[in-house]
C-alpha cells in the first residue's frame, strides 16, 4: 500500500504517494560517495542523526554509528552527553564533526545481509552505521540522484519514489 509523502519543492510542498520497492544489495551502488566529503553531524533530538555531505547528500541515522581511527573507537552517537570523567559531557555532533569534516570519502561500503554502511576517509578515519534492530528502520539517505533508500528492520532495504 503506497504511504502519503510530501515532496519539497522550491518552497511549496506536494502531497503525493509514494511506493516503496525492495531493492537487491547487488543493486545499490554507492562508489558515488567516493571523493566527497561531511560538512556536518547533528541530533535532531531524541534519537535521529544527521550526517550531511557536500553536495546535497545526507544520511539519517537512528541506530548506532560509530567513527573509527586507525582501528580505535574514538566516539559513537551513544557518547553524547556521557561525561565520563570529563569537565563537561561530550557533544558527539560537534565532536563528529570536527573528527569527520573536510575528510575525503574513499570508499563506501554496503554490509550484504546486515544493512550496515562503513565509509572510509583519508588519515585512517571510517564512519561505521550499524543497524540495532530486527524491526525499526535504523538508516534513511538521500543520493545524489534523489533517491532514498531506507534500511528496514532485519537488514531489508527499500527504495521509495514519487509515482
């Protein structure tokens, strides 16, 4: 059953349906990202996180995510606010964003099975998207192109589009 969206365009909004259409791993191709880079990590609060990349691409992430340097942990979406003996509690949106900003994309990588994305920048940094939950959708993004694709409960991924 097709789900009634809202497409932005310009400043006017267009109610529409939209259908959502399981997509093959073997068919998402994501060496678009290669070369580009994070402008921004923020929360929308409670739970969303954005990951926003020049130009025009983002990842909205409501799941673990963790950033990676030279194979150590450096910080996760689960360290915001954690003070962990600190003089103030982390802010990992600002935190994300200086360790991520300005570092070039190398490589995407879509895990088959499990729906999980690691990207890897320049200085040995990788962002890790790792889906939590047999049920909710833990990953949304927007290519290049358009599209959205949604990472689904158990590792399915939808594509939707405008009919």
């Amino acid at each position: 059953m097709p789900a009634l969206g809202y497409i932005v365009e310009g400043i006017k909004c267009i109610r529409q349906h939209i259908q959502p259409s399981v997509v093959a791993y073997k068919d998402i191709d994501l060496s678009w990202m290669a070369g580009r880079i994070i402008v921004e990590v923020s929360l929308h609060e409670p739970t969303r996180w954005s990951f926003i990349f020049r130009p025009e691409v983002c990842f909205g992430v409501e799941c673990l995510w963790r950033i990676v340097e030279h194979g150590k942990v450096v910080l996760t979406g689960e360290d915001h606010g954690q003070q962990f003996g600190l003089s103030t509690p982390i802010d990992a949106a600002t935190k994300g964003t200086e360790l991520l900003a300005n570092r070039q994309i190398i490589t995407a990588q879509l895990r088959e099975a499990t729906a999980d994305i690691v990207i890897e920048f320049n200085g040995g940094l990788r962002l890790e998207i790792i889906q939590t939950s047999s049920g909710y959708e833990s990953w949304q993004m927007r290519d290049q192109a358009g599209v959205s694709f949604f990472a689904q409960g158990g590792g399915q991924i939808c594509r939707w589009k405008s009919d």
